[in-house]
C-alpha cells in the first residue's frame, strides 16, 4: 500500500466530503453537532459551512429552541436542488437518460432502445444528442450540473474511462465512452459497471452503517453482482468482480453465454435462460400445462412468471427447469456466503417480486449453510426502483467525494 500525506487542499477537500455526507445521510444539523460528530473543531466548521453557504451547496433552516447559554443555533442542512447530475444508463438493447437533484429526485427520466451490437459511435453520438435535448426541454442551466455519470452493462477499465466489453452492448471492445460522452455533452463524466452503480445507488439511499461483506445480486437478463467491503465496492484485478453469472456451472457444454463460453450460470439461472428453456420444452408431453395455456399464442411472449406460474401448479417441465434454475443459483450464492461471509445479500431484480420464486430460492439457499452465517438475505427496499437513479448517482457521489467541487473530467 502507498505510503502517502495529505496537503492542505486534500484535508479541506475530505472535511467539506465528510460534512456534505453527514447532511445528506442523517439530514439538518447545527454547527456544532457537525463539529461534534466529525471530530472537528467549531472555527474548521464555521469555515467550511460559510464557503458551502456562500456556493449555494448548503442553506440555513430552522433555530433550535435557545440553550442556557441564550444563543439560538441554526440548523443547517443540504440544498438539494443547488445542482444536478445527469445519468446514461446503458443496458442491452435500452438505455435510460436522466437528471436528477442531489437528494435523488428525479428532474427526468426517459427508456430509450439502442440497436443490439451497433457501433459504438452511432450509439454513443444518439444518447448524446438526446440527452442534450432533454436538458433544453427541461430548461437546465448548465452551470447547475454537475456532470454526467454513466452505468453500462460489461468490464470497465480500471480508471473508469474505457468500456473493456459491452458484452454485446457495442459492436467493438475497449471503447473510450467516457471520453466519447464528455467530448458530445460538454459534460465531465465518471462511468461503472451497470451492476455496481446500482449497488452503488443502494447504498447511497440506504444509509446502512453496517460494516463487512455485502453482496448485491441483480438478477434480469442476465445475472451480475457486486460486492462491498465495509462500504467500498470492490473490484477486482482485472474489473470482473463479482461476475457470479458466468460462474461456469455446465462443464464443457452447455449454452452459449453471452460473454463467449458456453454453460455459465445465467444460461441456466436468468428470467431469460428459463423462457428460452420453456420454449424448448414446450410440448404436450412435456409441459402440459403451459401447454393447454399457451398452444394458441405467441410464444416469444412468454414471461419468466408465466413459466414459474405453471410450475407452481405442478407442470412437470417447467418444474423442472425452475428446479434446475433456483439451484444453481442457490448453489453460487451459497459459495458467496462461505467465502466472504457478508453480513447481506441484497437482491435486486424483478424475478424476486414473485413470492413462490423468492420462496424456493431462500428455502434452497438455507440447504447446507450453518446457523454460524449471520447472513441477511432479503430483496432490494429500493427493488426495481434504482435504474433512474444509479447512473446519476454515480455523479453525485464523485461530487460529494470530491468536497463538492465538480467532477475533474478528462482534464
Ligand atoms: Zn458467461
């Protein structure tokens, strides 16, 4: 680890970070619980509050009732709509543009589809645009945002500037979409994986202190993850932690994945491996009941739900893919649990709005873990709910970080 010291600027820097997440995380404060609670004396308070008055950053609220001394203390808090960030999240086959105020708060939010492994540029230069058009409808001043944050699907460089693979997303590999992005916005950007900045936004809205091991499962069309440890997110060597969805679970066979092998788990596992395998089996034999519901339909309509439903009501194929599904990916999360002991599994994704799919999923995963695991599993509070928001939040905690100063871009 580098051994280094932190100057003058640095030491504000971290101060104004750490008084704009206290504000942000447990709301209004006097000056003087802020001194208290981070350590720090009235005077470095009294400093730094002034310059983020000044900046619009922070606003003056109610007077507590007087103390003995006589002298009332005024509350100050965060002002969320001081500035905004801008957010792209970009997903296969769709892609949401965003802005939202500093609390979170929407401003807009709009689903776009982008083309299946189109080129880059193309892509990149048609979110832009967009994006830059919603900011004139929604009469934005420039000067209020902060910059853009960007989530996609795929390996990011470890500077966060480079798209490694999309994994499909884009026709090419080791894309430069951060640059690419700043360079047609105007904006100074920051970019993560999809998985992560959602796990990222979980955490920023949930305010949850614990420390130790979390693992964030995100489960749609295909299976990512991500994991904290004590409130970072960590990485990896080489950018691809925690890709548990390609967790090889069929050895030497198995479908193809989209990553370029064949047999990992989210071709067994995903909403989108158990329609494809209901398609497959789809027969009188076989599935009869999803067959006396569907024979006269579309079967490229068939839902994930429709799938568990029938086995729900004993469809003898489809239990056995929604067996074959929920185990093996019992089985990785169990592995998670014995290798880093996390303190939560937090699931996140639509699969476990389905109460007879989350039931077998946690009866499975209790299968063969001791009583000594403290584990906590349980579904997203925020489930479904943080694709608005992960890819500006992405932007707003690099702005916190950074004391409130704006985003350092390429530059
Ligand atoms: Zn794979």
């Amino acid at each position: 680890m580098p051994i280094i010291g932190d100057n003058m600027v640095s030491v504000k820097r971290k101060n104004r970070s750490a008084a704009l997440r206290l504000l942000q995380e447990e709301g209004s404060m006097s000056r003087k619980r802020l001194a208290e609670k981070l350590g720090l004396t009235p005077a470095a308070i009294t400093k730094i509050a002034g310059e983020m008055l000044s900046e619009g950053l922070l606003r003056e609220g109610d007077a507590l009732p007087s103390g003995s001394a006589g002298r009332r203390e005024i509350l100050m808090e965060l002002n969320p709509h001081s500035f905004c960030a801008l957010g792209v999240l970009i997903n296969l086959r769709q892609a949401i543009l965003t802005a939202l105020w500093l609390d979170s708060t929407v401003i807009f939010s709009e689903e776009i589809s982008i083309p299946l492994s189109a080129p880059a540029d193309e892509t990149t230069e048609m979110l832009a645009d967009r994006l830059l058009a919603l900011i004139t409808q929604h009469n934005l001043p420039q000067e209020k945002v902060i910059g853009l944050g960007i989530a996609v699907r795929g390996i990011c460089s470890a500077d966060g500037r480079t798209v490694i693979d999309s994994f499909g997303a884009f026709s090419e590999k080791r894309y430069p979409l951060c640059r690419r992005m700043e360079e047609l916005t105007g904006y100074p950007a920051v970019m993560a994986n999809n998985v992560r900045a959602l796990f990222a936004a979980q955490m920023f809205l949930s305010h949850d202190p614990s420390v130790g091991a979390q693992f964030f499962l995100r489960c749609e069309y295909g299976i990512g993850a991500s994991l904290s440890v004590n409130g970072q997110i960590w990485h990896g060597v080489s950018e691809q932690c925690a890709e548990i969805g390609h967790i090889p679970v069929i050895p030497r066979g198995g479908k193809p994945c989209s990553c370029g092998k064949s047999g990992c788990l989210q071709t067994i596992s995903s909403p989108m491996a158990i329609c494809e395998d209901a398609r497959t089996a789809f027969s009188e034999e076989k599935t009869p009941l999803l067959w006396s519901r569907w024979k006269d339909r579309d079967l490229s309509a068939l839902q994930p739900e429709d799938v568990l439903e029938a086995a729900r009501n004993g469809d003898l194929g489809s239990c056995q893919i929604i067996d074959r599904a929920v185990n093996a990916l019992a089985s990785a999360l169990k592995s998670v649990i014995y290798l880093f002991d996390p303190g939560k599994i937090i699931l996140y994704g639509r699969l476990f709005e389905n109460p007879y799919y989350l039931s077998r999923l946690l009866s499975e995963m209790r299968e063969g873990v001791d009583t000594r695991h403290e584990v906590q599993i349980e579904k997203s509070a925020y489930n479904q709910q943080l694709e608005k928001r992960a890819a500006g939040l992405l932007a707003v905690d690099s702005f916190f970080r950074n004391g409130g100063e704006p985003l350092p871009g390429s530059n």
